[in-house]
C-alpha cells in the first residue's frame, strides 16, 4: 500500500516557502533521527540553491546511537550542510545550533542586519518545540497531531537572528514507497489516513530482522517469531487480545507496537541506515526507468498502429 499525505494548506506552504526561501541568510531543517533520509524534504535541495543548511537530527534519544553516527557522516557529504542531533528540552544544546548558524554566515554584519533563518520540518517531528526552546518561550504552536503549524510566522531570537516559522509539510510522493511506511510508524502522518494493521506490519517485520533482542525482551518471547505475522499474533497471545472466536486482535496488537516504538519503551530504534536507504533508492530509480520505458513503447506502438 502506497501511503500519501498532502493536504492543501500543505500544497499552499510549499509554494509560500518558494518565494521567501531566496531572501534567507541560513536555513535549519529538522529530522527525525529515526529516520533523518524519511524524514527529510526533497523539495529543500532544489529550493534552497547555495544556502547553508544545518540538519537537526531530533530525537535523538529514541534512535539507535550507531545508526545516528553513520547519519551525520553521510548528512554531511553535501555541500554546504551540517549536521546535529538534539534531544527533547535541551536548551543549551539548541541555542548551540544558533551558535552554529552564525559560524556559517560568516559574511553576515548583524550589527547591520538580522539573520535571517528559516526553520523547516515534516509533521510532528518536533520542529515547534525547538522554536520554544530557542525563544525561551511558547512562542509556536506544538501538539500531539501532526500539521500543528498552519503559517508562517518570524520571531526574533537573541543576537539579533530572525527565525522564520513554516508550516510542516510533506510531499506529493512518498518515494522510496517504504519512506511513507516509516513516516507513519514514527507518527509524521495522520492516523485518520493510515491502516494501522498495514502500518503496523512493517514494523514488525523490520522489528524482528534488526532488534529482535529488543522485541523479545519487551513481549517476553522464549523464542524469536519467524516473521512480522508471528510476532503480531504473540503479542496478541502475550496480552489476551482476542475478539470473538479466540481471533487474534491485531488493531490492539498495531496500536500497541506503534505507541510502544514512538515513546521508546520498545528501546532505542532507528528505522532506516544510509546503505538500506541508497539500495532503495537504487531500485526506485530501475523501478521508474523500467516505466518510462514501457510507456515510451506503448506510446510507440500506438503511434505504428494509428498510421
């Protein structure tokens, strides 16, 4: 199942980010260290041209410490970006991402000028309570669901920096197709759009390849499952979820495995490696030239047959 997310205030930030992004002295995004490839904007490199970009691989407390390394290293192969981890609440911490924005607009008089930083994020990945923590006030809108942020907004930040607000907005396509799976397990899409049993068997097969200490230590498996269905159904077993007719009720069981990995209690999870990610891509890039392909033969063919 292909997951897409684009609601139309999204569509109306995107164009509103593409006529201001020109005027800015730096730009911050924010990621999700879970999933800091998933969670980034393809939109941002083709928008941003030569402006410094600072990554801000957040929750860093919730992902795997190894994986995140190899992250910042492979973040920062492109040109003109830096990448950082933050945690929830770090104040002296964030306000060294303002530190760093200065270091990267060396060319900038601020005596003359503010600084002037756009900050940029998907949904729910923790890019209002940053701006709180920077501000040292509730100075954005932060909440539970994604798509908190419905405008832009500037605030102003000590040593005279102008951080410009964004809404959270994602793309039209989700692709690789397991980056829109990723994204819903870590709670970046509405719950209204997903299937929680589709979503949440993902998960499990990712779980059981990569942690399956993790996930044996948690639900109490003697034995690891054979796969994402075994593993769904243990836990079904493990906390008598059942309906009517002793059926494993797997919606419990989805809402559980989500609930659990978005809080940490299943452990320090990432989702995604730089290898994983340049394979797929790899195999997106064969998926769409094979289309193209067909679609240029059809149109061939059609146009023999139609002299």
């Amino acid at each position: 199942m292909a997951i897409n997310w684009f609601p139309g205030h999204m569509h109306k930030a995107r164009k509103e980010i593409k006529k201001v992004m020109p005027q800015m002295d730096l730009i911050i995004e924010v990621v999700d260290a879970r999933i800091p490839f998933s969670s980034e904007n393809p939109l941002v490199p083709s928008l941003r041209g030569e402006t410094p970009l600072i990554k801000v691989l957040n929750k860093r407390d919730l992902a795997d410490p190894v994986i995140t390394e190899q992250w910042l290293k492979w973040l920062e192969q492109e040109r003109g970006v830096r990448a950082v981890t933050l945690t929830h609440n770090q104040r002296q911490e964030a306000l060294g991402i303002l530190k760093l924005a200065q270091e990267m607009t060396p060319g900038h008089d601020r005596q003359k000028s503010a600084l002037r930083v756009m900050i940029l994020g998907i949904p729910n990945v923790g890019k209002s309570t940053l701006i709180n923590t920077l501000a040292g006030r509730p100075a954005a809108k932060t909440g539970n669901e994604p798509a908190v942020t419905r405008a832009q907004q500037a605030i102003k930040l000590p040593e005279n920096i102008l951080l410009y607000d964004t809404p959270g907005f994602l793309w039209p396509k989700l692709s690789p197709e397991a980056c829109g799976y990723r994204l819903a397990i870590t709670g970046a899409i509405r719950s209204a759009v997903l299937d929680f049993e589709d979503v949440a068997m993902f998960e499990a097969e990712y779980l059981i390849k990569h942690y399956p200490d993790l996930v044996m230590a948690r639900y109490g498996f003697d034995q690891q499952p054979a796969d994402g269905l075994a593993l769904m159904d243990g836990i079904a077993e493990k906390r008598k979820f059942f309906r009517r007719g002793g059926i494993p009720d797997l919606h419990k069981v989805s809402e559980i495995l989500l609930n659990e990995l978005r809080a940490g209690t299943l452990g320090r999870i990432s989702l995604e490696t730089p290898e994983m990610v340049e394979k797929e891509l790899q195999q997106a890039r064969a998926l769409e030239e094979a289309a193209a392909a067909e679609k240029l033969a059809r149109t061939e063919q059609w146009k023999n047959k139609s002299r």
